[in-house]
C-alpha cells in the first residue's frame, strides 16, 4: 500500500494538523486504512469505517474525514 499525501504532496503522517475546508481544524489521531492510531483513542469505535481520518479538533471533538484530497497540511507531527 502507497503512503497516503496530501495535495501539495506531502506524506500524510498521524499527528499531523490539518485544515478540512475552511471549517475544522484539528489533529490526526487515527488513520484508518493504515491502522495507524493514537493511544489515547479506541479504534473499535471506528471500526465500521472503512477507510479515511479520524481528527480531534482543539476542542476535543472527532471528526471523520474520508478523503485525503479534503485536507491541507497545516503543521507537521511532532
């Protein structure tokens, strides 16, 4: 499977903040079709996605994104 990128080309890594529209803002704690996740949140509770982005807004809200192309790379992981 080829690493996911956004737009501008860049890898999509989990932590990364993203930009979805000019709407949500957040972090990525969970990448779905890549099993890659944070610690801190349960993927079981994801499990019926098939693919797509979890993000947690600043607010502590998740948000389900599905496709790469919605976000922008705001800042870089950690």
């Amino acid at each position: 499977m080829t690493a996911p990128c956004y737009s501008c080309g860049e890898q999509i890594r989990l932590g990364d903040i993203v930009g979805v529209g000019y709407v949500i803002f957040g972090k990525i704690v969970y990448m779905i079709e890549h099993g890659e996740y944070s610690d801190a949140f349960r993927t079981d509770d994801w499990a019926h996605l098939d693919c797509g982005y979890v993000i947690q807004t600043a607010e502590g809200a998740l948000f389900h994104c599905a496709h790469e192309a919605e976000m922008a790379l705001l800042d870089r992981a950690n």
